[in-house]
C-alpha cells in the first residue's frame, strides 16, 4: 500500500505553472539568466517586478552600476541612477537575516537611503554581501546562467559607473514565454 502523496497530472501542470508564474528570464548579450521569484519573501516586489516585466519596460536598459566583487545594478531607463518607472515607490520588504541573506545570485531592490523608496531598480550580487542583509529587498535569486551575469561589463571607480555599458536584451515572466 503506498503511504506517499502523488499529484495528478493536473496537480503536476498548475504547480509547474505556478513555478513558471515565479520564475523570470533575464536574457543579456552572453545568454539566459533564470531567476526564481520569491513572493514568500516580498509579495509587492515581486509583483512589480512581473508587471513591469510584462509590460517591457525592462528591455534595452542598462545596468549602469556594476561594481566588481559586489553587484550590477539596473533598472533605470534613463542610466543614471535616478531614475524608475510611472508607479508609485513600493514600501520596504525587509526580511531578517536569520531568514535570507544577500549571497552570490541574490536579486535585492535598489533604493535611497530614505524609507519605502524601491520602484523599478535592481541589482544582482556577485559575491555575499552581508552588510545588506536586513536592509534591502530580496525578491528572487538566480537558478541559472550566473556565468552570464559574471560577463556584465564592468563600471570604474568606487561608484561603479559604467560607460557604453551592457544592456538587459529582454525580461519576461517564464509563463509568458512558450516552450
């Protein structure tokens, strides 16, 4: 007699798709990057993520802050640091460090040093970077092609500024995209 739980196949298709629904593909010149969401961790985030995802506004933007060692930042249509998109800030979705930590892979929001002001920008971490835990938003980390993130041209001086720098090709919401 089985004692194990199965899942139907039906069971088995809305779980993959509720995987795909929290997963994002991050395509840069050098190949995919496959991010699993984390909605667990910060619902509103993730969700704008998705929506401005879906919506393209990711596409053709620069990551215009890459220090190496630490993280590329984009997100910011205009490439200068300043700016996000047309909705309103999110407010902050801190979690503790004895639940997550900002490893390498870790995709946190950017913000100012002002509360609850995280809109459009994100960066992803090269390296652990433990003086962000519990002060920045984590929303996803990344599950493949972190080979690919490694290759973002790389920005000078302690600000990370990059010229000409590389540029995300696309993001979309893994249930979006066929195959």
């Amino acid at each position: 007699m089985a004692t194990g739980l199965t899942l139907s196949a039906t069971g088995r298709d809305a779980l993959a798709q509720a995987d795909r629904e929290n997963t994002l593909y991050l395509d840069l010149k050098d190949g995919r990057v496959v991010i699993e969401l984390r909605p667990d961790l910060a619902p509103k985030h993730v969700e704008r993520i998705k929506t401005l995802a879906r919506q393209g506004f990711y596409d053709n933007t620069p990551f215009h802050r890459v220090i190496e060692g630490f993280m590329a930042q984009g997100g910011d249509p205009t490439g200068t640091g300043t700016g996000g998109s047309q909705l309103p800030d999110l407010p902050d979705e801190f979690s503790p460090p004895s639940k997550v930590r900002f490893l390498r892979g870790t995709c946190g929001m950017a913000k100012t040093a002002a509360p609850n002001t995280a809109n459009s920008q994100f960066f992803i971490c090269f390296a652990p970077a433990s003086f962000l835990d519990g002060k920045y938003t984590i929303w996803g980390r990344v599950t493949a092609g972190m080979e690919n993130v490694d290759k973002i041209k790389k920005g000078a001086g302690q600000g990370g500024t990059v010229r000409d720098p590389d540029r995300i090709v696309r993001m979309r919401v893994a249930a979006d995209v066929a195959g």
